[in-house]
C-alpha cells in the first residue's frame, strides 16, 4: 500500500504526533488535558515556561500547534487548543479523555 507523503498528510502526522507529546508532557507536569481542551483555561506563561525546562521537546511542539493553527491563546493570555485542536485531540484520544462534565 504506497505511503500517502502529500504536505497536509505530513503536517497531519507531524501535528498528532505533537498532540500525543503535548498530553504526555502536560501529565507529566500534573496537569490534565482539560488544561488545554476548555477554552477559558489554558496554559499561562508560567506553566508554558515550567513545560519548557522540563522538557526540550516542547518548545518545537508549542511552534507545531500553534503555526497549525491547533493551538492560540485566549483572552486571558493562556494556550489553549483551538476547535479544530480539541477534534484531532478527541479523535485521537476519545473525548472522554478529557470530558469535563
């Protein structure tokens, strides 16, 4: 089965291989995927400067979700997933693994 290598498949793979780093480097940190999937919460500067010391990967990860447009900050200044984040992340994951209700 020949290997689909157009440009929006490898961004594609390169952005969901940056999602699955994304939520294991926010456990890691003690955080939950709800830290990034709810809108009005999000990653202040803080928590993203704590993400970046602790792990070399994520700023090269932060710069694939946010030129994908996956990833923006909010009102409040915060990282958050954008709509079409939070659907690759739930398609990936299922949305039960970051419900909220």
């Amino acid at each position: 089965m020949p290997i689909d290598t157009t440009p929006n498949t490898s961004i594609q793979r390169s952005l969901r291989q940056c999602l699955s780093n994304a939520a294991f480097l926010l456990y890691q940190q003690g955080h939950v995927l709800e830290t990034i999937t709810i809108p009005f919460r999000g990653l202040d500067s803080r928590a993203l400067r704590q993400l970046r010391e602790a792990s070399r990967e994520w700023p090269a990860c932060q710069r694939v979700l946010e030129s994908s447009e996956a990833a923006a900050y909010n009102e409040q200044g915060r990282l958050v997933l954008t709509a079409m984040g939070r659907e690759l992340l739930f398609d990936m994951f299922g949305e039960g693994a970051a419900d909220c209700a």
